[in-house]
C-alpha cells in the first residue's frame, strides 16, 4: 500500500499538486492487533506443551508406584505363568485408565 501511495505522490508531484501523504492508523492497529493476537497464541501453544509434559510425568509417577505396590501380585501372576505380554497388558490397561483422565 505505501508502494501505490509514493507512486502517486511522485505523479501528482510531476503533474503540479502537492505530495499526496496518508496515514492509515487503522492498518497500524490492525498490525498491533496481528502481533497481539500472535504472542498471545505463542503463549498459549507453551503453557499447552508444559501441561502436556507435566500430565506425561503424573502418568509416570502413577504408573511406578502402581508397579512397585503391585509387584506382589505381578510376581503371583508370573509365577502361576502368566508371560510377560499378559503382565504389560495389564499394566497398559491401567496406564489407560490414567492416562485417558489426564490429557
């Protein structure tokens, strides 16, 4: 737009009239808005990928002490054969189950 605004004042000016000056302070708060609206969403797409990261970290800390307060009943489960497929099934059922309520 500034481009079509000094093509036409340097024409008006070789023609006779006055420099043709404009200002547009709708365009500039367009662009504060633009801007604005930008930091705002960058803000936002990082408190997003914290709480991501810090619902990934409760999973873990839940899935380890549902281990460790389970190992009992994981070792019977093995011990009557129960293969390790069957245990990580049961443990990925239950990272499911807290995880789904998390994210």
């Amino acid at each position: 737009l500034k481009v079509v605004t000094s093509f036409g004042s340097d024409v008006s000016l070789r023609v006779g009239f006055d420099r043709i000056e404009s200002t547009m302070p709708c365009i500039q708060a367009m662009s504060m808005r633009w801007a604005l609206s930008l930091m705002l969403s960058l803000l936002l797409d990082i408190i997003g990928a914290v709480l991501l990261f810090l619902s990934g970290v409760l999973v873990f800390a839940l899935l380890s002490v549902d281990v460790e307060r389970r190992a009992g009943e994981l070792g019977t489960l093995r011990l009557l054969g129960a293969r390790r497929r069957q245990l990580l099934a049961v443990l990925a059922t239950h990272a499911s189950a807290y995880a789904v309520p998390a994210t």
